[in-house]
C-alpha cells in the first residue's frame, strides 16, 4: 500500500478500512453502520474547507490524486463508537511524529455475523483499549484534538475500505419511505430545507424558462442551490438509473443519475450519487454535490433537476417546503 504525502493535509487520512464479503455482502441486505461519533447521528460526511473536502473521490495534490475515503464529522473531544462489531488490534500510527492526533486502531469483524468480512481502521481518536472485543455501538473511545494540528478544519475521523471503494453507503442510514399521497417532494440539498432555487449570477438564472444561449434557447430545468460537497437526498422513492452526462467532456461536475417512480421522473445533474442503479427511498442519501466553484467561479452552486417529459418541476420543489 502505497501511503500518501502528508505535508498537504488535504491528502490527510485518519483513516478507516473495510473489507466486503465475497458472498451476500452486507450493504446489499442493507445493512449499515452505527454512528461513529457523538453529536453526528447520521455520520454526516465533511464538507469543504481551507485544507480539502470530505467526500469519496474529491481532488488530492491539486488534482493528481483522490480522496480513497469518507471523512466523517466529529467534534475535538467527542466520544468515537464501533461502527460493527469485531474484535481491536492497535495501536494504529499514521503520522509516526507524535502529534496530538497521531492515534487509533483496527476493528476486524469476526465469526460468521454479516460483518465478518468488515476491517477497518480508525485513526485520529484515542480508543479506550487496542485488543479484545468491542459491540456494535459500544463506546470505543475520543476524538483527537484535531484543531491543534490543523486550525480551522472540520474535525473529523477519515474512513477509509480496505479495497479503496467508496464506504459512503455503508455510513449513510437507510431512510424509511415517507408517505407520498400528497405528491411532495422531499429536501433535495442539506442546507437548503426549502429547495430554493437559484436566482440570477453572471451565469445566468435557475428559475425554469430562464433564457439560456443568449435567448435562442429556454432553460427547461430548475436550478435548486447546493453548496459544493454537500449531501443530496432522493426527492421521491424510485427507481436509480445512470449514470447520466449533461457536458460530455469529464469536467468535475459531469455526473448525475435519474429517480423514477411515484408517478414522477427526474433527472438530477451535477451531482455524484452513491450508486447508479437499485431502489432508492425519499428523504434517502443519495450522493454529494459536485465542485460546481472549479467549473464556473463565482457561480451560485446548484442541482440542476429536469423532468424527464421536460415539464416544469418547481411545483413540485415549492410544495416540499416545510418539510
């Protein structure tokens, strides 16, 4: 395994690895793990700051290289959990300089449990012991003092798969479908309960209709606002397909995927979703939103969300708020 250069923290990994199982792995019987850290129920993936962002995927050494893992929210001093149950080996160094965050250890699932096939590792937190046994949800031990080394970040705990796939689905809680009889649509963006939409910036405005091509051509989506590295939900339940390309030239924000089902169809654009395919719940995690900002700087970040029937969505978007 090759390790990554820590004089730029944004290659920083407090890290923690998973193995699948070959056979009736556990996400596909939807199963998840436990919060990680106190004060993040939902195990809340950080977003951007100063030194990098959170998300799977997001750009290392200005580019060259990316994030292998999920860096996932934990306030300096908070008690850490077990994620699933197995057995500790520790302790685990990253940093080998002694700094205040230069800690942590291995959890292996064991026996024949849906999570013995799971390893993984933690660092940046001062577990309570290094070897023995630990329980699903059991505290396993604090948070680092990650201010002290780097001032102003989101703290956080990384965590990372043994086979470098994306751990975000295993983190994020299945959802329980809300009732739909009203036709409403879910909160699509953290951070913006209402689904507001995009107004008017020097790349023109969010709003459907909104001349686009110098007036030649009409905007047929709505642009609902969300800030670069944020989580995005499904509006509705569904079915996933994808992945789904607006530019067709692989800059950072040419991803997205469509949700079918409830008698609506979406597409929902710049965004990267946990998965292409399989059913999704409304109100469910369905992926982060690109880095919109490289792109187009300046811009008011956003989802770009389009009908598939190219009708007019805000109805739809407007009547969620509140939620």
């Amino acid at each position: 395994r090759t390790l990554l250069n820590f004089s730029d923290f944004s290659s920083f990994p407090c890290a923690v690895f998973t193995k699948q199982l070959d056979a009736h792995p556990p996400q596909q019987q939807h199963r998840h793990w436990a919060a990680i850290c106190s004060g993040n129920p939902t195990n809340q993936i950080r977003g951007c700051d100063r030194y990098g962002c959170g998300s799977f995927g997001a750009d290392r050494h200005g580019g060259k290289e990316k994030h292998g893992g999920v860096d996932v929210i934990c306030s300096d001093g908070a008690t850490v959990y077990a994620p699933f149950s197995g057995h500790l080996s520790g302790p685990i160094r990253f940093f080998h300089n002694g700094n205040a965050i230069d800690d942590g250890v291995q959890i292996r699932g064991s026996g024949k449990s849906l999570t013995a096939g799971y390893c993984v590792k933690l660092v940046c937190i001062h577990p309570f012991k290094y070897h023995g046994q630990i329980r699903r949800g059991q505290q396993l031990g604090k948070m680092l003092p990650m201010q002290k080394v780097f001032p102003g970040i989101i703290s956080h705990i990384h965590v990372e798969n043994c086979d470098h796939s994306d751990p975000t689905h295993l983190l994020t809680p299945d959802v329980p479908p809300l009732p739909q009889q009203d036709g409403r649509w879910a909160t699509v963006c953290a951070g913006n309960p209402t689904n507001e939409i995009r107004g008017c910036d020097k790349y023109g405005c969010g709003y459907y209709g909104a001349p686009r091509r110098n007036g030649k051509g009409k905007h047929r989506a709505v642009d609902v606002i969300c800030a670069d590295g944020a989580t995005v939900y499904a509006p509705f339940s569904g079915q996933l397909s994808g992945p789904v390309k607006f530019f067709h030239n692989g800059n950072a924000i040419d991803d997205g995927v469509q949700i079918r089902g409830s008698g609506f169809c979406v597409k929902l654009l710049c965004i990267h979703p946990v998965r292409y395919n399989g059913p999704i719940s409304k109100g469910q995690v369905l992926g982060r939103m690109l880095p919109m900002q490289r792109v187009f700087p300046g811009i008011t970040s956003h989802i770009h969300i389009e009908n598939c029937d190219h009708s007019d969505p805000t109805s739809n978007l407007e009547r969620g708020k509140g939620q």
